[in-house]
C-alpha cells in the first residue's frame, strides 16, 4: 500500500471514529436511560467509559497518523500535487463498501421479527 492510501485509510478511520463517538452522544441525550454493554463482559457500561473507549480509539487512529506521516513532514504537497492521479481502483473499493453496506443494512431491516 503507498503512503497516500494508508493516509487515506487512516482518516476513513478517523472520519468513522468520530461519526460513531458523535452518534453515541446523541444517543446518550436523547435517551437518558440508554445503556450499552462490554462486549467481552457483557456487563452495562458507564456513559463515561464509553466516552473515553471511543476517546483512546480516536487518539490511537491520531497517532497512527502521526506516526506514519512523521507528524506531517512525510507529506509535504502529497495531496496538492497536480500531477497526483486518483486512484481509481481505490475509488472501486470505497464504492463497493458502500454497497456492501447499504445491502446489509436493509437485508437486516428485512429480517426483523414484525416482517
């Protein structure tokens, strides 16, 4: 994988960490008895380790970035370049995730027990 795709990938990870903390949050306020539960225990879980478990996964994402851009000085123009070509095989993937994604989304909506 290059430089520029593991970037990519890490801020995908990113992008979906945050979307998933922010999520929570809404869910949290709008239902002030929501709960979830420790997926090795399967015990409840505080509203604030489960702030903080998605806090440490962003972080770590943050550093990963970090390290693999060398705080920033590996990637100098990467993105900028006007030469830069884009990976359109990338772009496939991307796309085909998404499609995954909507089709088990609905193939679980359609699975429900009032169906």
């Amino acid at each position: 994988m290059n430089l520029a795709s593991e970037i990519n990938e890490l801020l995908d990870r990113l992008s979906e960490s945050h979307s998933h903390l922010n999520e929570i949050k809404n869910e949290y306020n709008r239902n002030p008895e929501f709960t979830l539960k420790d997926t090795k225990t399967g015990e409840p879980v505080t509203k604030d380790f489960v702030l903080s478990t998605a806090s440490g996964v962003i972080q770590e994402i943050k550093d990963d970035l970090n390290k693999t851009t060398d705080n920033g000085r590996r990637v100098r123009d990467i993105f900028t370049n006007d030469y830069y070509i884009n990976d359109m095989s990338q772009d496939k993937i991307i796309a085909n995730k998404i499609k995954a994604n909507k089709l088990a989304k609905e193939e679980s909506t359609q699975n429900k027990q009032e169906n």
